[in-house]
C-alpha cells in the first residue's frame, strides 16, 4: 500500500499524468460508522494542498489537455460520486475558497428524498439504542463502533451483487423486522444539484438507480445510462457529457458492452474507480481514479511530492 502511494506520488511528479481523485461525503463531523470520510476540516487541508502544490483542473480542461498532450505536471481533478448533500452544503464552500474545480456524479432516482441502500443498511447498524439486530432470521449482536462497522461492512458485502429490486426489498424488510425509521434524506434534490451547478460544479450521471451494471441485461443498463442524462438535462437546463460507472471496477462492475453503450450515448468521458492515473494514451471513457490518502499517510504522501517537485 505505502510502496504503491510512493510509487504514484512519483508518477505525480511528472508531466502528461492526470490523477483523478474520488470523494464521496465530505462530513460536517466525524461519523464513527464512516471512519474514512474526510470531515470538512481534513477536507480544507487537502484542498490547501492542491491549491498549493497541484494544478487543479476542471475535467473539461483536464480531458483538452490530454487530448492535446498538454497536460501541465501534478495535474488533479476532484470529482464526487453519487450526489451527496453534503457536497453542496458543506464540500463546494471549501471549493470555491480554494478556487478547486470538481465534477459531482448524481445518481438521479435518490433526488426524491430516498437514501442509498448503502446508507439505509449502515443506519440500522449505526442506532446506539439498538444492541441487537434482526435480519432474516439472524440474530445479529451490536457492540462498540468497530463492531458496528465490522457488521454493517459484511452485510454490504453480501447484498451488493443482488439484483437490485431484491436488494431494495431485502432493505424494506430489516426496516419492517427491526422496526426502525428512515433517516432524513442525505442525497440533493433537483433544485439543490442546480444550485451546485450554478456555483460552478461540473454535474455528471451515475445512472438512474445505482445498479452494478455488468449483471444487467444490455437494454436495461441503456436505460439506466440515458435516463440519468436526460433527467439530469432536464432539471440543469445544459448537456450533461460525463459519466462514472457505479461501483466502477473494469469486468466486476462493468464491461466493454457499457463502455460503449456510454461511448454512444453522447458522453464525452467516463471515469472508474481502477487506481491509477490516466495518460494521453487512457481511454477516455475508462478514465482511472483514487481515493485520496487518509489521515496519516497523506501528510507523508504528500511531503513526498512535495520533496520530488522540488518545492
Ligand atoms: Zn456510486
């Protein structure tokens, strides 16, 4: 892991590679059950970081420039997935103080007040007045936050790759079986996405309703493909041209048939989440990404660039 950041901080030092970093939630407060998530504060330094010792770029500039083979050095765009609220209220302030182009990737069926089901199972783990659980016909124990977290990760897991009506359903009945309430709604709605394009954010599609599209017949995943585009065209008012595939790993998550259902569906760009970073030579509709560093390997991640630059 340490050897592959240095081995990247490297390559980030030289000119022509264009690292694509991911963002989720940015957390106006630590949350114990989302250990990994920048919390607003952590998120002002690493925009600081960019600001200083990278060239922040709009995906636009960034897609010219390779094209063009013209990419200036530790070029970065910082791009966001799924359409959290928190992006707007609490990330594109940080943004826009750093003058930091990101690009925010919505998918459109949670702009109606419905949570990810990620996040629906995660809440049943996270009520501290709950200490057990009642799923299928598994008792399931809660502990302390680690406990939680361990739990909730392992039924993720095992949910993820369910046909996705299954999943919803298998969701609605640990609500019913625990009887537990939603939790308020954490994804922008349409109004709330054309704010956040208004203040200068690139908004891209992530489908309709999230599924992993490699498991999908080819007709359904089109549909999920275009109708993000044009929902999302339709509440903006402007084209939407930029995509990321849902969970975004090449032949787990997706494969050459959605990349060219992407390709002819009028985006210009599509980005995974395969680490790495993306040269003249990267197809554009297979743009690599990652997950920037956490709280202790980033500050010597980037000392490192820092170093080899030669600041
Ligand atoms: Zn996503």
């Amino acid at each position: 892991m340490l050897h592959k950041m240095l081995q990247l901080a490297g390559q980030l030092t030289s000119r022509g590679k264009l690292s694509i970093l991911i963002y989720h939630q940015v957390l106006s407060e630590f949350d114990p059950m989302r250990p990994t998530e920048p919390t607003a504060q952590m998120f002002d330094w690493q925009m600081r970081l960019l600001q200083q010792y990278f060239t922040p770029l709009s995906l636009d500039q960034a897609l010219h420039h390779l094209k063009h083979n013209t990419l200036p050095p530790n070029a970065v765009c910082v791009t966001f997935d799924d359409g959290y609220l928190n992006n707007l209220t609490v990330a594109q302030p940080i943004l826009a103080k750093y003058a930091i182009p990101a690009t925010v990737y919505i998918a459109t069926a949670f702009s109606t007040g419905r949570n990810m089901w990620n996040d629906r199972l995660i809440h049943l783990f996270a009520a501290q007045s709950r200490q057990q659980l009642q799923l299928d016909d598994e008792q399931v124990q809660l502990g302390d936050w680690q406990d939680r977290r361990n739990k909730a990760q392992q039924w993720l897991k095992q949910l993820k790759y369910l046909p996705l009506a299954q999943r919803l359903d298998k969701i609605d009945q640990f609500y019913r079986q625990n009887n537990a309430d939603e939790q308020a709604a954490l994804m922008m709605s349409p109004a709330q996405i054309k704010q956040l394009a208004d203040c200068g954010v690139t908004i891209g599609a992530h489908t309709v309703n999230h599924p992993i599209l490699k498991v999908i017949p080819e007709q359904q995943q089109r549909q999920e493909i275009n109708q993000s585009k044009q929902q999302l065209e339709s509440w903006l008012g402007s084209p939407v041209q930029h995509f990321a595939y849902p969970n975004g790993a090449k032949n787990t998550d997706f494969d050459d048939i959605t990349v060219k259902l992407v390709e002819s569906n009028g985006f210009v760009s599509a980005v995974t989440t395969d680490w790495g970073i993306s040269t003249a030579d990267t197809s554009r509709y297979q743009l690599k990404r990652f997950t920037p560093w956490d709280k202790t390997a980033g500050h010597f991640h980037l000392r490192l660039i820092k170093n080899a630059s030669g600041f």
